[in-house]
C-alpha cells in the first residue's frame, strides 16, 4: 500500500466517520447526538471528495449537514423528552431482532466488498475524473437518465402530500 | 488533483480555529465571579417558568420538511444550469422540457399545500 496524502486522509476521514458514528448512537441527549451526525456527515463528505464525487460532497453538506438536520433537530424539539420511561425500548425480541439483522446486513455488505471489489479497481479511470462534477453530470441526467429525473419529481411530489397528509389535523 | 483542494483545507482550519480559539480564550482570559443575580436566567425579569425543554408545535416542522423538498428540487436545477449552454440544439431543448415538466409535477405540490394551509400560521 503507498503511504501518500490520500491514504492518510482516506483513513483519518474513515477512522472520525466511524468513530463519530459511535458517538452518534451512544450519546445519551438528542442534542449531542445530532452533532455528532453532523461530524459524521462532515467526514462522509470529505470521502466523496476523495472519490472524485465532488457534487455529491457539495450537496452532501448543503442539503444534508445543513438542511437534514435541522428536520432532526425540529424532530427532537418535538419529542417529550421530560418523561424518558416512555422512549425507553420494552420489547428485547424487538431488539435481538434488530441486532441480528444489523450482523446480517455487516456480514452481506462485508462479503460483497471484500470478493466483489479486492483487488480490482487499483487505478481509477480517466473518465471517472471528471465524471463527479456537476457539469457532466448534467449532461448525463438530462440525456440518459431523464426518465429517472422526472420520477424523482414524483417522489418529491409524493413527499410534500404525505408530509402535509401527516400533519392534516393541525391545520383546517 | 488534491492540491486544488488546499485553498478549502485552509479556509475550513482557519475558521475552525477562529471559532474554537475564541471561545476558549474567552473563557480562559475572562474574569469569572458568578454570584447568584448573574446566574439567573433574567437579572431583573421575570422568572422563568418550566424549562426550555418543551414540545413545539408540528408548523416548525411543516415549514422545515417543505423546505427541504423544495431545496432538493433546486439541487436538480445545479446540473443543469452548469451544463446547459454546453449541451447541442436538441438536447439543449429537450433538457429544457424535462426541467419544465419537473418544476411542473412540483407546482401540482406546491398549489397543493398552498391550498391545504398547510403553511398558514395561526
């Protein structure tokens, strides 16, 4: 393995993604756990960076550091958090389930990486150099994969009803 | 290809430190004589009631989710603004309807909950 500056960046961003993954998910206030998402969204981003998917780095932090979590703060502003019984997981089949899926889906993730992409993939292509850029992307997303693009309108659309559908009682 | 980057990895170590320094200094430099008036919420206001852990109301949310939809809606735009003049005759004017019908299937959203109220603040 060379020893150069991506390499050290690679694994200090995979080292502060997982490790402020844990954080996330052992915090005990909502508050510090939030952040702690937002560090993790941080390092993910950097990572695209160094896959050459500088648009999916730049929307990674504006949409999702900036706008994802502010859906999570407004969530956790929403919560009852005086009365912590009440959030308090009952069920433990619920949770050995839950644990067991998470070993499953490691294991699946795990093997798939490790046969399907070891040892190929040593040099990254030309093409893939230039393909992260919001420029190319446009050109692909307006000639091969419209049809795609107008379904995620769909989704949006589908989004903004079940949102205003959720919240019905409220209003009127 | 990193090096381009170096420019970012300044302004964000610069910013990072301005705030964190700032802080600490300010705590480290600062004189610290707590008594008890200038730990109350309000020196010479009313006391405050409960805490500020309550639960808000579901409009705060509304507005944040709506906002969201409708700011992935412009990061769909992005691409094409960047590629467009690039593009040939053909495929300029056909990526021009393919954004037209997007925006129009999210109008149908938007006059949707405009009539809801889903926005209304009262």
């Amino acid at each position: 393995m060379k020893f150069d500056l991506e390499t050290v960046l690679f694994f200090s961003l995979a080292v502060l993604a997982v490790g402020s993954a844990i954080m996330m998910i052992t915090r005990r206030s909502p508050i510090s756990s939030a952040l702690f998402l937002i560090l993790n969204f941080f390092t993910v981003s950097g990572l695209y960076l160094l896959l050459k998917a500088q648009f999916i780095a730049i929307i990674q932090v504006l949409v999702y550091m900036g706008a994802i979590m502010v859906l999570f703060l407004f969530v956790i502003m929403l919560l009852n958090l005086h009365d912590e019984g009440k959030l308090k997981e009952k069920y433990t089949y619920r949770k050995l389930t839950a644990v067991l899926l998470s070993i499953f889906l490691f294991c699946l993730l795990g093997f798939t990486v490790y046969f399907g992409f070891e040892g190929k993939f040593k040099v990254m292509s030309e093409k893939a150099l230039t393909m992260g850029t919001a420029e190319s992307l446009g050109v692909e997303l307006f000639s091969n994969y419209s049809f795609p693009f107008e379904l995620a309108s769909f989704l949006l659309l589908a989004a903004i009803v079940g949102a205003v559908v959720l919240a019905k009682k409220k209003f009127e | 290809m990193l090096d381009s980057y170096i420019p970012i990895f300044i302004i964000i170590t610069i910013s990072a430190l301005f705030a964190i320094v700032n802080v600490k200094l300010s705590s480290l430099l600062g004189p610290s004589r707590p008594s008890k008036e200038k730990l109350s919420t309000y020196e010479s206001g009313v006391e405050p009631v409960g805490t500020a852990h309550d639960r808000f109301s579901v409009k705060f949310y509304m507005v944040a989710v709506l906002f969201i939809l409708f700011d992935i809606e412009i990061v769909f735009l992005y691409p094409w603004a960047v590629s467009f003049l690039n593009l040939d005759h053909i495929k300029m004017m056909y990526s021009f309807y393919s954004v037209i019908v997007f925006i129009v299937i999210l109008l149908v959203g938007y006059i949707y909950v405009i009539k809801k109220g889903a926005l209304k603040w009262d």
